[in-house]
C-alpha cells in the first residue's frame, strides 16, 4: 500500500494478537502484583502541598521527586512542585546531608518559601540519615532570620503507604509548628479539623460547613487551591491557598480538634491525639461525613461547637440541627434515596479504597440498599473493626474484608464475587473491564477521566452526587445490556 | 521576576547572545526540581515494551507503583510488561535482606505467567541492604530454565541515561543467543524505537513494503525471541539516540553490525531515514521501492499539513523532552507547519546533542538542559509561546499559563511517527493552539486582538474570528 488516506490516519494497525487488558494470574503469597497503595513521601508531599507557601523536598534520589510529582500530576492537573536533594552513588556512601543543605538553598532561592517540608526516602533512611541533626546543623550555619521554617518528617517506604505518610506529616507538622498558647485569648474560638486525605472539593466543603455556622477552623491540611487553583494570569512561584502556618502554630490553642475518618480519627499517634495529650485539646473523633448518618453526627457536632460545646454529639441525647439550605439538601437526599431504591436493592458492590473513605463508602452504601460485598484497601490496618461499623444488608450477609492486599488479590474475590458494580479509584479499571461491570471512580488516584479534584465525597450533597452517579450507572450499564433498549425506564 | 539558581546559570544558553558552550552531561542541582527521573525510571522505559518478558521490580513499592501500565507501548500479544511486580520489601526485609523475598517472588510469578525471560529490577535500597541480586537470578533462571537478568537499575547511580546502559546491558546477554538461520542479507533492527501507539508497527510496514527485513524492534512490540537473533540483521537503526546507542556499539563491536542514527518524527526526517537505509544496501531496486513509500505517503499528508501550516503560521513553540533526537526532529516538524522554536531543552543532551540543536534553531532560541518548572515558565512567558511540547510534568506549566500542550512523551496514546503520524501531530498542535478556550484564560483575555508588540499577526492573538455569544 503507498496510497494512504489522510482523513482515516489516526495511528498505526495493530497485527492480528489479542487486545486485551492483562489480567493477573491469582495473588501471589511472595510478590505484590498491582499495588493497591503508593508510597510513603507521596502522602507526605500530598500533606505539605496543603500548607501555605510549602515547598517540600523529598532526601533521596531524583526519581522519588520526580514519579511522584508525575503521578499527582496525573490525578490534580495541576503543578505540583517537589525538590529532591538528588542522591548521587557518592552520597548514598557517604551521607547526603551536604546535598541536602545545597537544596534547601536552592529552594529558598527559587522559591522564596514560607515553609519546607522535609521528607526523607527509604534510601535516606536505609542509610541512617540523621535528618533533625542536618536541619539543625543547617539552621545554625544560616541566620535564624533569613531561612523558612522546615518541617521534617521521616517516610521510608517500607514502613507503611502514602496513607501512613500524610498522617504521619500532618502529625509532624502540628508536633513541630504548634507552640504552648502564651496568654492571648483568641477573638474567635477555633477548632482544628484534620480532614484527611480528600479531594479538593471534599475540603472546600469542610470548610463551607464550618463557615456556615460562624466557626473559625483551621482546616489541616488544606490543598483545595493550592492542587486546584484556577487560571493564572502570572507564573506563581507556590500556588495560593494552603493552611496558613500560623493556624498550625495555633492550633495549641483551638477550644477543640476534630479528626474525621473512621481509621484515622482514632490512631493513638493522630495529630488531634497528640494536641489533646500535649496541650489539653479536646479531641473529638468521628468517621467523615458520608451518607446520611455520618454527615448528621458532622454537622451536629459543628453545631454543638458553634455554642461553645465541646462534649462528643450524640445521635440519642440530642436533637439534630441544620440550617434551612442543609435541612434541604438532607431531605432532597433522602428523596433521591426513595426514587432510587429499587435500581440499587441488593445490587452487589465491590469497594476499594484508603481505609477511611472505605470505610465511609461502606456506610453510605449500606443507607441505600446496595450490599458492599467486598470492601479492600492497599494499607495495613490493625484494628478493622471500624471499616465495618456501618455495614448491614437486609439478609445479614457480611462483606468479605480485605486489608493490606494488591490488586491481583482484589481480582481474585471479585471474580468469585461477581459484583454488579466497582467502586474505586482508576487502578480498578482492569478488573471492571475483565468482569464487564461498571466502575465508578472515587479517591485516588483517578487518572483516566478529568475532574477528580472536584469529586465531592463528603455531605449529603457529596452523597446525592454519588448516589445519582451509581443509580446512573446501573441503569445505564443495564440499558447498554439489554436487547430491546428502552428510552424509558 | 523570576531568577535562574546561581549553579544552574551555564546550563542555560541563548542562540545569539553568548559563545559559551552550555554546560550539560551534569548531575542535577540539588533543590532544583528537575523534571528528569533516575537511573531506574531510565531501565524501566526501556525494557518495558518487552511484552512477553516479567520485570520484577526489588524494593519498596513506589518504583513499581508508579509504573504500572503507564506507557502507551502497544504489544501485539502478551500483555505481561503492562502488570506491576513489586517483592514490595518491607522494613523486616530491610533488616534481615530481601534475597528470600526475591527467590519466592520470581519463582512464584515466572510459575504464574510463564514468561520467556525476567528482568530483575535493583532500587536504591537493594545494593544498601546487600542483596546478592546476581546469585538469586542464577539461581532461579537454572531452576525455571529462563534467563533471569538483573538490572543495575539503583535509582542513585545517575540519570535516566546511566539506567538506558543498564538496561542495555541486560538486554545485551539476550542478544547472541538465537538461531540467525532464514534472515535476509538486506535487514535491519530498528533500535530505540518503543511501540506507543503502535509506531513501531507503521514503521516496520514501510521497511517491508520496501523489501527489507526488520529482525526485531527494540523494544517496541519486544519479544525476547526476537532480541535472541537480533545478531543476525544487517544494520542498526538507532532512534532515540540517548536510549539504544550503547547497546547499538555493543552489537557493532562484537558482531560487526553498522548503526545509522535515524529518526522517524516528522516527514522529512522519516523520508531521510528511509533513504539513508536504502543508500546503506546499495540496491537500485530498494531506492525505488523507497521513493514509492515516500512519494504515496508524501501525496496523502501533504494536504493536510499544508492547511494545518496555514493556521499555525507564525506561531511560537516552546519543547522540553527527554532526549535530544526528539527535540531536533520536532524543530523541523514544527517548522514544517510554518511554527518557531523559541525554547528547546532536553533531560539529559549531551554536547554533541546540543551544539547540533543550537544549529538548527533560529537566533535567539533559548536552549536549556536539566530545566525545571520555573525556568520553563519564566521562558514561556518572556517569548510569550502559543504551544509547549513535553510531557505530563510539562502539562501543567503550560496549561496553567494559558499554553496549548502536545503530549510527545512515551506515556501518549496517539501516534506521532512517520508520514502518518505527522498528520496527527499536526491535528493535535492546531486541537490545542487553535481552540477557543484560551479567549477566556486571564494571560490572554485582554489582548485577544491586540498582537504582541513588533510582531504581526501577534503570537498570543487569537485569529479574527468573531465568536457568538449566544
């Protein structure tokens, strides 16, 4: 052939050989086949990208910085700057800490920084890098005046995911930052609100909750524009928005710390514990708002705070209070749940996902008649009890759970289980595609479609918005299936 | 104003303005946010499109997490190459050593998907901890009866450069093992070549519509089989210079073969490649073969182009790519569709590459090595381009100024090589430069029919179109 048609040139022809998405091959006892987790600096990067003016640097080599930035790419659109301090073989011999004073005055330089965050690699770690010697060693050689504040935290990758290196740093960031309150009565009480790791919708709406009944919050960390800024007219050094750092040196002195997050709310080592244990901030655990029930306990509790309460909302000892636009939301809620119940009854759903937003996905579906049949998360989880909290189908049936797995172990009971739908990040698109069952991404990383910033989780808005996208899906899934292909249903 | 680090001056250089020679071939400035990666990332996309092959990655999960099925290598059977193998080690393994967890790993997976071979990737922690990586893989290669190869992939070792020769190097003891019996005198291998989108495919169409033998492509579609009688082809075609030209000097010292350097982006450079291949054979018959290629294809893009160019003219580009072959080869395809390179840098050029670059580019390029997001965004703006050409790194950059973006790196999905090729690549810049959304992003709004000063039609003007408001 030398006539080539131009309209019809798109890409080459595939030889005759099969197309299909790999599958894997069953779990394996030795190997982890498609992680279903990432690594630990990704959460500490993930964490310090919610601080103001916050470049982190990651100790160790080039391509740590660079995988993860891509990845996050990938998932927020969005710049995501991350130094390395650029490990040679010399410096993996010798110690890095030169390298990594060389790049903490490059960043000052380039980036004019309020903060840094420091957060080593497993190679750093391996190593034996005393990093709080370097920093301390830095600070002494540079006038204390003209340096940024540096935040460090320790994340080899080989103890814990990315799930453990967000919750570690934002630990690390309020241990650090947080300073004994010296006398000055706040003109507003606070309250710290360590969201978790959420879509930059999910925080937006964290803090629209908290503003709405006039609380002060210091949303910790707080990426909803630095990882989802608008249209620039200059280039910006560090994106706006962030948790200003003098929130975190203040959170000392909040009337009270929220956690959210089934598992992450009652880690003995979370940022909330450690305030409460250090500074007698009352800390007050709940899982995040998701679906009806979860959301309620979230608002109530805003409420109670807004009076000044900081005793634990309890669903029996007090009434529910929203304003009118929430009342609305919440009963526009319900409604949906009604029209839609019969397309979800015992439809049977496979979830995985970071265990707090497992475990508030499993809720939420509970509330409407769907059966999580398996619930799975990547990360290691001691305590499991509460992944499970809300969970009840109407036949007693209970979901197989699934803690510390890869995706080749997913595969394997979802294959068994034989879903009606997946609910996940994009990583669940290869076993959804195997089984021909629809996925409906949440979390992350969603790096097959656009928007995953703005996927709002939380609320009974977030819960309409799910709840319309899964009916939807079903009918479409089912309507695609279906021979005659009514317009009407 | 944004200010280039002091360590990082002379690997900056503007055509024109400075005799220096630009300083590159450096390891990166520490605390700079360099877009490239290491040696490991350097193995992995090399090695990666060998699709019948396991490539199991030794260390913590990051390396492998971040490199489940992220290149558009196309296979044209298995699919092995686009599954993720970690021994995700774990901070006991750390403690007490990985080699346990390696054996059970390989063993158990090359037990599962049968592969024709393995590739055992080493991270920054494996060679720390002690792991005798050797010793396992000829262990398990004697007791599955594979080859098991390990790959010197430390991440610390260098640059994505030091982890192509290393990836070289294992997939050299591949290379010289098969039966060359049945191949033609007049064969090549196409080297440095990676399948996305299936351009490996378009290219081996042309090599035998012209009678010439392609023994095998690496990587690209890669199939160990093929590797094993590489050996046996008559000349190397090297693209992507950077990646495949060690293993290339491997095979022509020790099996004498020839390499051509080649690229196959852009019209003129895929025609160049195409002749230079026949000129090697010094067969009449071939040159006219060739010419039909050329002249059917030429015939069939050339329209096209021709209307993209009428668009794009005048229009200013900005690239940043892995390695140099790419940059000059997209210098001329872009100035094929009447476009301007005003910036042009590369990951890891050498001198060479460079002085090359800074001769084809116009007066006034700037040309940078090892570049990171604030000194990409500080050019954009200063020579106020209308497209950046890079990867998913760059995207942002470009997208938050108000850029248009072509994806050119090996996570696309859209075939940009040959004649075919180019007319997609013409689609996708004039897609993106052409659309209508950048009327509305704040850099651009204001001047939509104003034109940058001393320059008509202005770069950033948007074409004098109305458009209604309905």
């Amino acid at each position: 052939m030398s006539e080539v048609d131009a309209a019809s040139i798109h890409g080459a022809v595939r030889p005759e050989g099969n197309n299909h998405c790999p599958f894997t091959r069953g779990a394996s006892p030795h190997a982890t086949q498609n992680a279903c987790k990432m690594c630990t600096p990704l959460g500490a990067a993930l964490a310090f990208a919610g601080v103001e003016g916050c470049l982190s640097i990651l100790h160790g080599s080039q391509g740590c910085a660079t995988y993860i930035r891509r990845y996050l790419i990938s998932h927020f659109r969005e710049p995501m700057d991350i130094a390395s301090s650029s490990f040679s073989e010399e410096d993996a011999i010798f110690g890095g800490g030169r390298n990594l004073k060389i790049g903490l005055d490059n960043v000052c330089a380039a980036y004019h920084p309020l903060l840094v965050g420091v957060a080593t690699t497993c190679l750093a770690e391996t190593i034996g890098e005393d990093v709080p010697q370097i920093l301390r060693e830095y600070r002494e050689s540079r006038d204390n005046e003209t340096i940024p504040q540096i935040v460090h935290v320790s994340t080899a990758s080989y103890s814990g995911d990315h799930w453990d290196g967000f919750h570690k740093t934002v630990r690390a960031l309020v241990e650090q930052l947080a300073f004994e309150p010296v006398g000055v009565a706040t003109e507003t009480p606070s309250i710290n609100l360590f969201g978790g790791m959420l879509s930059c919708e999910d925080l937006r709406y964290l803090k629209r909750s908290c503003e709405e009944v006039g609380i002060k919050a210091h949303l910790i960390p707080d990426y909803s524009e630095t990882l989802d800024g608008g249209s620039w007219s200059a280039y910006r050094r560090i994106p706006d928005g962030g948790t200003p750092s003098a929130s975190i040196v203040g959170s000392s002195a909040s009337m009270a710390s929220i956690t959210l997050g089934a598992l992450s709310s009652i880690h003995p080592e979370s940022a909330g514990a450690f305030l409460h244990r250090r500074f007698a901030v009352p800390h007050l655990s709940m899982p995040l708002p998701m679906g009806i029930e979860d959301t309620d306990r979230f608002l109530s509790q805003l409420a109670f705070l807004a009076r000044g309460d900081v005793r634990p909302w309890h669903p029996d000892t007090s009434v529910l209070f929203l304003n009118p636009e929430t009342e609305s939301e919440r009963s526009r809620l319900i409604d949906s749940y009604v029209d839609g119940h019969k397309y979800v009854a015992g439809k049977r759903v496979a979830v995985f996902a970071d265990p707090d937003l497992l475990a508030g996905l499993g809720a939420f579906l509970s509330e409407t008649g769907l059966v999580p049949v398996l619930l799975a998360t990547g990360s290691k989880v001691a305590n499991t009890g509460p992944l499970v909290r809300r969970i009840a189908s109407s036949d007693g049936s209970v979901p197989v759970l699934l803690t510390g797995v890869d995706h080749a172990l997913i595969a394997d009971r979802c294959r068994e289980l034989r879903p009606d739908l997946i609910i996940g990040n994009s990583k669940g698109y290869p076993i959804a595609r195997e089984l021909g069952v629809p996925l409906v991404r949440c979390g992350m990383p969603i790096h097959d479609r656009i928007g995953a910033q703005r996927v709002l989780h939380l609320g009974y808005s977030g819960a309409q918005r799910l709840y319309d996208q899964i009916v939807n899906t079903l009918l479409e899934h089912r309507q695609d299936g279906s021979e005659t292909g009514f317009s009407y249903l | 104003m944004i200010e280039i680090l002091k360590d990082r001056k002379t690997q900056v250089f503007t055509k024109g303005d400075s005799a220096n020679a630009l300083k590159c071939d450096r390891k990166s400035v520490s605390g700079s946010v360099s877009q490239r990666a290491c040696a490991f990332c350097g193995s992995r996309v090399v090695l990666y499109p060998i699709s019948d092959a396991l490539h199991l990655v030794h260390g913590p999960i990051g390396c492998a997490a971040y490199t489940w099925d992220i290149r558009g290598s196309l296979s044209s059977g298995p699919q092995i190459h686009r599954l993720s193998f970690s021994t995700d080690l774990q901070e006991k393994d750390v403690i007490f050593g990985g080699e346990p967890k390696l054996y059970n790993a390989l063993t158990d997976l090359i037990a599962r998907y049968k592969p024709k071979a393995a590739f055992v990737y080493s991270t920054c922690i494996v060679g720390l901890i002690g792991d005798d990586v050797e010793a396992i893989c000829r262990r398990v290669s004697r007791e599955a009866g594979i080859d098991v190869i390990m790959v010197e992939s430390e991440g610390f070792k260098g640059t994505k450069k030091t982890g192509y020769q290393a990836a070289c190097d294992a997939v050299y003891k591949l290379v010289g093992t098969g039966d060359t019996s049945g191949i033609s005198k007049v064969s090549i291998n196409i080297l440095g070549d990676f399948n996305v989108a299936g351009e490996s495919w378009l290219i081996k169409r042309y090599f035998e519509e012209m009678g010439i033998e392609v023994v095998s492509v690496l990587t690209g579609d890669g199939r160990v089989d093929e590797i094993r009688r590489s050996h046996g082809a008559a000349l190397n075609l090297v693209q992507c210079s950077g990646s495949m030209t060690h293993l290339a000097h491997s095979m022509e010292r020790d099996y004498g073969i020839p390499m051509k350097r080649v690229s196959f982006f852009g019209v003129e450079d895929t025609s160049a490649a195409l002749y230079e291949t026949v000129s090697f054979f010094k067969d009449e018959s071939l040159l006219d073969r060739a010419r039909n290629v050329v002249s059917g294809r030429m015939k069939a893009v050339m329209p096209e182009l021709r209307m993209a160019k009428a668009e794009l003219i005048g229009k200013r580009a900005a690239l940043y790519v892995g390695g140099a072959f790419k940059a000059f080869s997209l210098v001329r395809a872009l100035r094929n569709l009447g476009m301007e390179t005003v910036l042009a840098g590369t990951q890891t050029g050498n001198n060479e590459d460079y002085e090359l670059l800074r001769d084809i580019c116009d007066e006034g390029t700037v040309i940078v090595d090892d570049s990171n997001p604030l000194e990409l965004a500080k050019f954009c703006l200063e020579k106020d381009v209308d497209l950046f050409i890079g990867g998913v790194k760059e995207r942002p950059i470009a997208y938050k100024l108000g850029i248009a973006f072509c994806d050119h790196n090996h996570e696309r999905k859209i075939c940009l090589a040959g004649f075919e090729g180019m007319i997609n690549f013409a689609r996708e810049v004039r897609d993106s430069v052409m659309s209508p959304v950048w009327k509305y992003v704040p850099r651009r709004a204001g001047r939509c029919r104003i034109g940058s000063p001393g320059a008509e039609p202005g770069p950033a003007c948007f074409p004098e179109k109305e458009v209604p408001h309905v």
